[in-house]
C-alpha cells in the first residue's frame, strides 16, 4: 500500500508540473512583443516643434544684433572709479612760435648815454638781440639829415652791471661795441629758467664834451 501510495504522488507531481508548463507556455504565445529602440533612433523620431510664421499677434523671439565694434567700445572702456593720477611734471617748455619783442626802433639825440631796457622771459631758450644803428653829427636843424658820421658806442648791461656803470665803473658790460657810426650786431643772450633777466641796451658817446649825435636804431629782441 505504501507503495501505491508513492506511485499516486509521483503521478500528481507530474501531472502538475504538467499544466505549469503548459500555462507558461499559453502565456508566452499571448503576450505581445515589445522590442526596445535604440537612444538614438527614438531621439530622431521625436516629434519636431512646427516652425510658424510672425505675425502681429505673435511676432516669436526678439534677436539682439551685437557688433564687434560694440564688444570692443565695452572691452576698452575703463573700470569705474580707477582714475589715472597726472604726475607732475617740472619740465617748462618754450614754444618755439614765440614772436620777436622790438626793443627798439626810431632816431634819438645822444649827448651823453640813452638806454633802452628790455626783458628775457622765464624759460627762454637761446633768446637772442640783433639790430642795427646808423649815427651821425646833428644839431637838430634842418640840415640834420647832411650831417657827417659820428661814432658811438654800444653796450648791453645787466643790472648788476648798469649799476657798475653808474658808480663810474665803465669796464664791466655783458657786450659792448664801437665806436662806430655805423653797425649790425647779433648778441647771444643768457638762457633764463625760472626767473626772468633784465637787460638795458646803452648808447655812449664817447666823446665827453663832443657834439650831440643823431642816432637811427633797429633793435629786436627774437626767443626759441
């Protein structure tokens, strides 16, 4: 009996197993197949937006134009508050386009000295005089213009020296020329810095107790 037994449970297990398989297998053939599409294909078969025309309703995304000139005005254009400080500078130039200075220029009588003064200014480079005098006997007739040539002479005084010259000290003058009735001169003065130099320009006669002269003089003071 015990055997029987056996052989009745073997055959239910077998019998189950069976109708497992078979409901497996009803499954599988009912089942629908679902077959997986690459990335790649299912991002090409994604739907693509619809491209609509503007219209006034509608007029779809403002573009903004930006130039390169634009881009470059905003890269050269300076941080704000970072100012450049000026250094100073102690270096005064002179332009050159500074015009001559007339120290002098007419006729005058000369009994004893005349002078004219006349002044370098501050930062002058190479300043320099010229001119020219022509002299002659005259008493103040009018025959003054017939008179004979009469020499006299020619100097160039600082202050310093003028005041020499006015204590008796004739020997001393930064030029001096003559006796002569007749004369151009070209004088190299003294460059200034950051004073100014006075000078006077003085006709002697040189004769003490002589007759007065008649002087015509052109005289120009000239800066680069």
């Amino acid at each position: 009996m015990n055997r029987r037994l056996s052989w009745l449970l073997v055959g239910g297990f077998l019998l189950l197993m069976s109708l497992y398989l078979q409901q497996r297998t009803l499954q599988s053939i009912h089942q629908p197949r679902v077959e997986k599409v690459p990335a790649a294909q299912a991002r090409e078969e994604e739907p693509k937006p619809e491209i609509k025309a503007a219209t006034p309703e509608d007029p779809g995304p403002i573009a903004t134009v930006v130039s390169p000139l634009t881009e470059l005005t905003k890269e050269g254009k300076p941080e704000v508050g970072v100012t450049s400080a000026a250094q100073p500078d102690h270096h005064v130039t002179v332009s050159s386009a500074r015009p001559p200075e007339s120290v002098l220029h007419g006729t005058f009588p000369l009994k004893g000295y005349v002078k004219f003064e006349f002044l370098v200014p501050v930062y002058a480079k190479n300043p320099r005089l010229h001119g020219r005098f022509h002299s002659r006997l005259g008493s103040g007739g009018a025959d003054q213009k017939v008179r004979q040539p009469a020499p006299v002479e020619l100097l160039l005084l600082t202050e310093e020296e003028l005041s020499a010259f006015l204590h008796g000290q004739h020997g001393t003058a930064s030029k001096i020329s003559g006796p002569s009735s007749s004369l151009a001169i070209d004088w190299a003065l003294a460059a200034t810095s950051r004073q100014p130099r006075r000078y006077h320009l003085l006709f002697r006669n040189p004769e003490e107790d002589g007759p007065a002269r008649l002087v015509d003089a052109d005289f120009t003071v000239a800066f680069e």
